[in-house]
C-alpha cells in the first residue's frame, strides 16, 4: 500500500503505527528507574535522573493556557513581541466577519418555528430576515449580525462580543512561537508546567530524536536511551506524539509496506 492509501484507512495506519513501534523500542525500563530512586541523588547524572522522572517544562501548554485566559492589553504585548497587534486585530475582523456571514447565510435560508417573542407563542414558520435575526442571536450570543463596526477601541469591541476576544486570543496564541521567551517574560509558574512522567522505555537513537524533535523527553542514562513516555493505559501506537511522527515519514519509507 501507498502512504495515501494508508492514511486513508484507519486500520491500516494503526498497522503501520504497530510495526513503527516494534521496531524503534526495545523494553520498558519503568521498574529500573524506580528502584533507582533510592540511590540516584548519589550518581554523576542526577540531575539526567530528575528529568526522566519530574519531566521537563510543558512551554507550549503553559503559554497556551496563559494566552487563552489574558485580557487585551496582554494580548497587545504578547502580539508586539513578535509583530504587530493592529495586523492581529484586523486579520481577526476579517475571518469573524466572515463567520459570521457565513452563519448568517445559513440562517436566512433554514425555516423555524422556534419560541422567539419569549411569551411563550410558536413563531409562525418563516425565512424573513427578522426571524432569522433571532434564531441567529439567540443561538450565537456575541456574534455580530452581518458586520462588525471597527472602532479604534478594542477593549470597546471586546467588551460588545465576548466572542470576538476569544477568536482574538486565538490569534495571539497562532502567531506566537517562541514560548520560553512568553514563559519567561511573564514569570509564569513552573511549578504547574511539567510534564507527568508516567513510564520509561528504552528507544533507538533514530526514534529517540524523532522523539525529542517533538518534545518528548529523552535522556541518554546509565548507557541508555531512556524516553520518558507522559501517557499510559493505552498501547504506545495510539499516543499522538507516535501517530504524528509516523504521519511525517516519507512516502517511501519501509512502514507503509506493513500496513
């Protein structure tokens, strides 16, 4: 089978995902690491030891989650750091503009006979514009209807479509790449961004950089090239972080032949 062909079937890629697995790792090694415990603060590469165990700083997720929860003066910070926040700003216009419009579109031409006059009285089945109008605001709070009014006052804006502030934090979050200099800036707790190490499996060096090209922990301790897996309970072809390594191999790499 073709890569095409095997992304397009589930089960064939789940295939291709096993045999990528079997191949690359070589044993778990989770019950060594825990018995290391005892003596590991006595070893030249304890701090090698820390990592696989305590798991290294989430960046990316703690950005995520501090982006997605600031208000719009940080959003405007955040944006300048690495561009412009008026271009965020009217780039975000556009595409809300343009959902909305879209939604707007459906409504118009669907019919209802929805409870709109909120006395209890069925609407008589309708298209027109105003009943439309209805149904849209009712089930869409905060979109606007056909257009949004740009005002130099974003907060304003904000403030008058609570949803136009999460498709801008949105925004923000896409055009930002560099999380450790965010993470930095801004002091966020570390304390609350490591990744949980949940098992420990001794990987080849080909597979342990695929590994750690996506973030994923992996040392090389006691002789071994340790990955320091943050999921459990689930065969490992089915982690994301396995899925998508195997997603990226070339079309004429060997796994696609096992599926």
């Amino acid at each position: 089978m073709t890569k095409d062909e095997v992304l397009m079937d589930t089960a064939s890629f789940q295939r291709a995902c096993s045999a990528y697995v079997n191949r690359n790792i070589v044993c778990c090694v989770s019950n060594l690491i825990y018995e290391l415990q005892a003596v590991a603060d006595q070893l030249d590469d304890y701090d090698t030891y820390l990592t696989l165990t305590q798991g290294q700083i989430d960046y990316e997720s703690a950005v995520h989650e501090f982006i997605m929860g600031a208000d719009v003066d940080l959003l405007e910070e955040i944006a300048d750091s690495w561009g412009s926040f008026s271009d965020v700003v009217n780039m975000t216009q556009d595409s809300f503009v343009a959902a909305g419009n879209e939604l707007m579109q459906l409504y118009t031409h669907t019919f209802y006979d929805e409870e709109y006059d909120g006395d209890g009285e069925q609407e008589e089945l309708a298209t027109s514009e105003d009943v439309a109008v209805a149904a849209f605001r009712r089930d869409h709070p905060g979109y606007p209807i056909i257009s949004i009014v740009v005002e130099d006052d974003v907060l304003e804006l904000c403030d008058r479509n609570p949803k136009f502030l999460e498709a801008l934090r949105e925004a923000v979050w896409h055009g930002t790449s560099d999380y450790v200099e965010v993470f930095n800036t801004y002091g966020l707790d570390s304390d609350d961004a490591y990744n949980e190490i949940y098992e420990h499996w001794v990987v080849d060096r080909y597979f342990a950089k695929q590994l750690k090209d996506a973030g994923e922990v992996v040392e090389d301790y006691m002789g071994l090239t340790i990955w320091g897996r943050t999921t459990t309970g689930q065969s490992i072809c089915m982690d994301y972080v396995v899925q998508e390594i195997v997603r990226n191999l070339s079309p004429d790499n060997w796994v696609w032949a096992e599926a």
